[in-house]
C-alpha cells in the first residue's frame, strides 16, 4: 500500500513539474499548448471516492494554477474533469466489479476504449480551461480553436506515452 502511495505521489509532482517547467514553456504558432498533467488525473483507478476524485483534481489544478499564474482555471477545470471521471470510467471502463482498483490504461481498456476516454476528457478540459481563461464568449470560436488543436497535441502526446507504457 505504501509503495502506491509512493509511486502515485511520484507520479503527482512529475506531472505538475513537467507541466509548469517544460510545457507551459512550450506555445506552437503561439496559441497551442499542451496540458499533459491532466494524464495523472485521467489514470486515476476506479476504486477512489468521489471526494478524493474532487481533492486530488483540485489540489493539481491549483498548484498548476499557482506556478502558471492563471488564477482557478487549472482548479476550476480539474474539478469539472474529476467531477466526470467516474461516469466516464463506468461508460468505457471494463464490465467488471467497478469496486475493484481498475487503473484506466490501453491494458484494461483496450487501445480504443481508452483513447476515446481520453479524448472526451482532454476536449472537456482544454474547452472548460480556455474558456475561464478568456473570460468571455465574445472570443469563442477563438477558444474553440485553440481547444481544437492543444487537445489534438494533447491527445497525441497521451497516446505516445500510453504506447511505450503498454510495451513494458
């Protein structure tokens, strides 16, 4: 049990530090940006309460908040995010006992149950993010945009990972 702590807690400061020092860093064509740190929270097992769900969503969010300096909307979205994992996890998740610890994966998935998981889940992040950023519907094919092509980097970069992890 400690060794799972440990290695989720791991996992938890990797994300976020990757996030705010490398990829936040990164803007092709100055307005895609990928936010790969909302993985850790997709892969979240099935077992976990709704309120740790919540807690651990918020808790990331707004240390991404806190070093992006985008006050709430990393929070706000990964809670919205975690608010929806669970129903999406018993949509596509295997057809077993959902009381059991199902980590969302290609293995326990599969490849395309996964992926379309994911990128229901990566689109609602990314729109409800930029959306709260921007602060208005004014710009919203704008945000739509932006939504399109830093969910499609995001997705990509999910999947990248997803595939070596599944190799090993």
């Amino acid at each position: 049990m400690m060794d799972i702590l440990l290695r989720r807690g791991g996992s938890f400061v990797l994300f976020v530090l990757l996030q705010v020092l490398v990829l936040n860093n990164i803007l092709f064509y100055g307005f895609i940006n990928p936010y790969l740190y909302i993985l850790f929270l997709i892969t979240l097992p099935s077992n976990l309460s709704r309120s740790t769900f919540l807690l651990i969503g918020f808790i990331m969010g707004l240390l991404v908040d806190i070093f992006s300096g985008t006050p709430g909307c990393h929070a706000s979205a990964c809670v919205l995010l975690c608010y929806l994992i669970p129903y999406l996890q018993n949509l596509f998740g295997p057809r077993s006992d959902h009381s059991s610890n199902v980590q969302p994966s290609f293995k326990t998935y599969g490849s395309g149950g996964f992926m379309q998981y994911a990128v229901i889940l990566v689109v609602i992040h990314h729109f409800f993010f930029l959306l709260v950023e921007d602060g208005s519907l004014s710009d919203i094919l704008w945000v739509l945009l932006k939504t399109l092509f830093s969910s499609i980097f995001t997705i990509m970069m999910i999947w990248i990972l997803e595939m070596i992890k599944s190799k090993n």
